[in-house]
C-alpha cells in the first residue's frame, strides 16, 4: 500500500510542477523510496536545520503548551497580517517622526542633507577601502537591492528589523526561508532554492535577503541583482562569545561545562568539530562568511589564513559595521543606502536582561581571542577600517552630528511608544505575541507599547518592537498569503491529533486536503501548488520521525523543553527550550 501511494505521489507531483522544475530522479531517491518522507526530491534536498537535534531524544512533547503556542502565534500571525496589509506604500509616520524631532532640534541646527560634503565624501585614499559614497553621491537613489548577512550575537536582529520596517513600508520583496522557516536552513550553505518562491519560479524580482544564512557568493548572487548591497556586521569575539555561550547553552561543546571559562581551561575539550551544532563555538563570524573555521595549526597558518577570510569579506561586503559602534554604524549605513534617519532609527532588540549576563575575567578575554583567532583578527581589521571609513567619507564632526540626532530620535521614539520608556524582562511583556524567543539560558528582553497610541503611531511603534520570529512569519503571510494559510491549517490540525488515536490518520488526510485545496483555488500559482506539495510531505515524512518537529512545517509550532544538565542553578530551575533555535514560544512557560 506504502508503495502504491509512493509513485502516486511522485507522479502527481512530476505531472503538477512546471516544466522548469523537472528534473531527473537520481537513482538515489528511487532507492529511499522505501522510506516514504523521502518521497519528494524536494524534500531530499531541503537540509535540516541542525538546531532540532540540540534536543535530546525521547524527550516528550508537552501538548498543552503546544497548543498554547499555536494560539499565541495565530494571534500574532493575524496582528501581524492586518499591519504589513495596512501599510501604504508610503510610510506614513515619517511625517510624525520628522515633526517630533523637528520640534525638538528647532534651536539647534540642522544637518543638511543636501550639504555636498555629506552627498560627496572625499574618495578613499586607500585602495583597499571598498566603501565608498562616490556613485552615491550622484544619484544618491535609495538602494532597494541588499544583501544583509545576518551574523549571530551582533546587533544583526536589529539591524533586521531595520530593513523589515523599509521593506515592509515600501512593499519590496524579502527572499524569506521556504515553508516559512525563520532562518535559510543555516548552517547549511545557502543556496538560492532555500528561498521560497525560486524553486517555483513565483517572484520575479527579490529586493532584500537578510535572514541568517551560512553565506555562498555564488548562489547569493544567482538571486540577488547585480546592483546589489552587501553589508554585514562585527562584534568584539569576547563579548560575543559571553553570549553565544548563554545562548547556546546546551550545544554539545558547551552542555558539559559549568563557565565559558571551564570551557577555555579546558581547551575546550568538550568541542569536537564533526558535532552538529559546535560550530557556535569556535570562529562563527568566519563561520557565518562561509568561511574556514577551523583553528589555525600555528601562528605562520593564523597569518596566511586570516588575510584569506579578510580578503574574502572585502571581496564580497563593501560595508562592515561594527556592533560595539552601533549608532556609528548605522549612519554609515543610512549614505550607503541613501536612505533617511528615520529608516535607520530603531531600539535594541534581542537583549539579555542583566541577569543573564556573566562578566568576564581580563584572563578569560584573552583565552576567548586565542580560541577564536580567526574571529578575533577579522574583528581588529574591520575595526580599524571602520574608522578609517569613517575620516575618508563623512569626517567625524558630521558622523558625531548625525549620531546624536539619531540618538535624539530614538529617545523620542521611546517616550512615545514605549511603556516605561525601556525594555522590560519576557515575563512583564504583556502582549503575548510581541514576546521574544527565549533560548537557551538567555532571558531576553521584550517591550511593552504605551496605551491610547493612535492608530498611524500604534503602527510604527509596533513594527519597532515586534520580535524577528513573528516579523518573519508576518512578512511571509504578506508574500505568500495561501501557503502561509495552508501552513497554519496543518500546524493546526497536527497539534490538535497530536494525543488522539486520530493522529496518524489526521497527517494523511492533510495530504488529501492539499489537493483540494489546491484543485479548488483557480487562484493559486503553480508556485504555491509546488510548495504545498512539499508542505504535504513534510508532514508524511513527519509521520516517520519520533518527534515530527525535525523537519515539519509545524516547526513553528513546537517546543520541547530540556533541562540543561549543567549550570545547574541557573539552568535547571527552569526549562530550557533547545528544540528549534529562535522557534517562538510562550516565554512565560519558561518561568
Ligand atoms: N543597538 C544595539 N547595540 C548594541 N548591541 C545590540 C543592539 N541591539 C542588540 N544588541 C545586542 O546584540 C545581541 C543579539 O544579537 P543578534 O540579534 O545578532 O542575535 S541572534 O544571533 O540573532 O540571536 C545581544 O547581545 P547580548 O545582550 O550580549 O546577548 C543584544 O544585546
């Protein structure tokens, strides 16, 4: 019977994609053809995010906050939806903001846009200095085509919701993760087919790629137009490393160590390269770049290896910022894209609260720059030519003027959108679905929005806040509105059968029902159909994993929570989710 419904399948599928799509089946996929989640070559070779097997197996799946999950996310979903469907092409709380800031700075004076030193900045005298503003300063369009390689613990989620307010606002289109995965199935290398909608060939024309990706120029640039921005971001390894080390507590490296710095005593005995997940713990900006990571033999190897990975990063990233000059940063940005300072204007998200932050010895920093060397010297290079950057182009006076007006800006922002004008702990966050992902032993902090906000405000301080995972799937709602639909059906209907003797049967008839709806929506592009189809599949193959969350489309959707077995005290009085890296989930459920 298995193999009846197999080449069903199979055949209904090669017969449903477009032409374009078809491809020969690799002997290899008839043979896992007894294994029916093999059934599509989609499937075969979407890669799994490694994340998933940071869970220990066997660990059973708590149905009652799953469902709660699945609430709070239906909520957030349909928030989300009715803002990114309620915003006209043109921002409108730009007017707001410029009259706030305006009134403001009417004593001081103003930072003139059209001053030609800002629109023309002195080219570099350095070769080796890529940034330049020079084709800017004739034109200055706003750019409209970027690439953002978004490195882990480095401010990159608020650079994100940076350019998911621009996108957003000026209805461009992202090249979001397919079957609605919040991140391009890192720490594979991307390809271009990890985005949905190119498999398909639905979107014409993508405008930002900015989720976390383990970065390949080449299937970068398979996507991307030629006229496209790349730019990335830095930070010091030390402090980077406090907090991957909170963060990604229970990765095999770290799980059996009680500090980061029994870790580095060690020399990190606890971290063996061929264990999924470990990368985290050693050179993962170099890792993030698609990068060599692997520890230098010697200091003539350091050398010779970091100058290749600096070289690398110039070749592909004409602008670096540096997280530890954030502000600096994103006035750099601001020329570079020709963009306005209410674009660039944002609050810090993505924050440990103060509690979850352990403070490093002098001698632990330097074990964490000799155990990530590779890091370290891209880090002390980018730096430096940041600055350099910095006195080559806009001058410091201008750059410091700019500064303290965006500093001016967002300090408005906060005492017009914020409840007690700050970030507050998960648990005090109000709106279930503003709640950032809690990972690991990190307790991130969220916002709370003042009441009585107006509608055109409510919008914009909305959008400011709202956590990476629920802007994602919100943008993903506004691009692909039946898949996402379909996808929350099947979450739906999985996590309902999840303890009924029903369950089984459910997952099959999801197959069924995708059919149909799709046989019944003349609407839907053959895009959408293809992806369905996969959707469908995702759960059938799930049907075969003991915990189907490893590659369903539910993923979303599921949480398990371990306890972390060291770190005893702070881990253990309270679950650690390490199911699904940046999976939303009930934050309070943690506590
Ligand atoms: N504006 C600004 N300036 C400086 N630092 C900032 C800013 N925004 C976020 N952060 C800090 O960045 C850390 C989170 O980084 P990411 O968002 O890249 O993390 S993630 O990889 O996406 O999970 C996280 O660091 P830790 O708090 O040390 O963990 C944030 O506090």
């Amino acid at each position: 019977a298995r193999s009846s419904k197999v080449l069903k399948l199979v055949s209904e599928q090669l017969v449903r994609m477009p032409a374009g799509i078809h491809r020969p089946v690799k002997r290899i996929d008839w043979e896992n053809l007894r294994n029916l989640w093999s059934v599509s070559p989609a499937i075969v070779e979407e890669p799994v995010d490694q994340h998933y097997f940071i869970q220990r197996r066997g660990e059973s799946v708590n149905p009652h906050l799953e469902e709660k999950r699945d609430q709070v996310l239906e909520i957030a979903r349909k928030k989300l939806t009715s803002i990114t469907k309620a915003v006209p092409a043109i921002e409108p709380n730009k007017l707001l903001l410029d009259q706030e800031v305006a009134k403001q700075f009417q004593h001081q004076p103003d930072i003139d846009e059209n001053d030609p030193e800002i629109q023309k900045p002195p080219p570099s005298d350095n070769d080796t200095d890529k940034y330049t503003l020079k084709s800017e300063a004739v034109t200055c369009q706003p750019k409209k085509h970027i690439v953002f390689l978004k490195t882990h613990k480095t401010a990159s989620s608020t650079i994100l919701n940076i350019l998911y307010r621009y996108g957003d606002s000026h209805n461009l289109t992202f090249a979001l993760p397919l079957n609605m995965h919040s991140q391009l199935f890192y720490p594979t290398f991307f390809a271009a087919h990890f985005v949905e909608g190119v498999r398909t060939r639905s979107v014409k024309e993508f405008h930002i790629l900015c989720n976390h990706m383990r970065f390949s120029s080449q299937e970068v640039r398979k996507l991307m137009p030629k006229d496209t921005f790349y730019f990335s971001i830095l930070r010091n390894p030390v402090e980077m490393m406090e907090s991957l080390f909170v963060y990604y507590k229970a990765i095999p490296a770290f799980r059996v160590v009680k500090s980061l710095d029994e870790f580095l005593i060690q020399g990190g005995r606890s971290y063996n390269t061929s264990v999924p997940n470990n990368h985290y713990a050693r050179n993962i900006l170099t890792f993030d770049f698609g990068l060599d990571n692997t520890a230098p033999v010697n200091d003539t190897d350091l050398d010779r290896r970091s100058a290749e990975v600096i070289t690398a990063v110039e070749r592909d990233f004409p602008l670096i910022l540096i997280s530890e000059y954030f502000d600096e940063s994103l006035v750099l940005l601001k020329h570079a894209l020709c963009w306005s300072l209410d674009d660039i204007s944002s609050f810090r998200l993505n924050s440990r609260s103060e509690r979850s932050r352990r403070p490093l010895s002098a001698e632990t920093a330097e074990r964490v720059k000799q155990w990530n060397s590779l890091d370290w010297r891209l880090y002390q290079h980018f730096n430096a030519t940041f600055w350099k950057r910095i006195d080559s182009t806009l001058g410091r006076t201008k750059l410091q003027r700019e500064v303290e007006l965006l500093r001016a800006k967002r300090v408005k922002l906060e005492q017009m959108c914020l409840q007690g004008g700050g970030a507050v702990d998960p648990a005090q966050v109000k709106d279930s679905s503003l709640k950032p992902f809690q990972y690991g032993a990190a307790v991130i902090q969220g916002y709370n929005l003042r009441p009585g906000l107006n509608n055109d405000t409510f919008r914009l301080c909305q959008r400011l806040i709202t956590p990476e995972l629920q802007y994602t799937s919100g943008l993903y709602t506004k691009q692909f509105p039946q898949l996402a639909a379909a996808r929350v059906a099947a979450a739906k209907k999985i996590a309902a059968s999840r303890n009924s003797a029903m369950h089984r049967a459910v997952k099959r008839n999801i197959e069924t029902s995708v059919h149909i709806a799709v046989t019944n929506n003349t609407n839907t592009a053959i895009a959408d159909e293809h992806s369905l189809h996969v959707l469908a599949n995702s759960v059938v193959h799930s049907e075969r994993q003991d915990s189907f969350e490893v590659h369903s489309v539910t993923k979303h959707h599921t949480n398990k929570e371990i306890t972390g077995n060291s770190d005893k005290n702070s881990t253990q009085e309270r679950a650690i989710n390490s199911n699904v890296h940046k999976e939303p989930q009930e934050s309070a459920s943690l506590r």
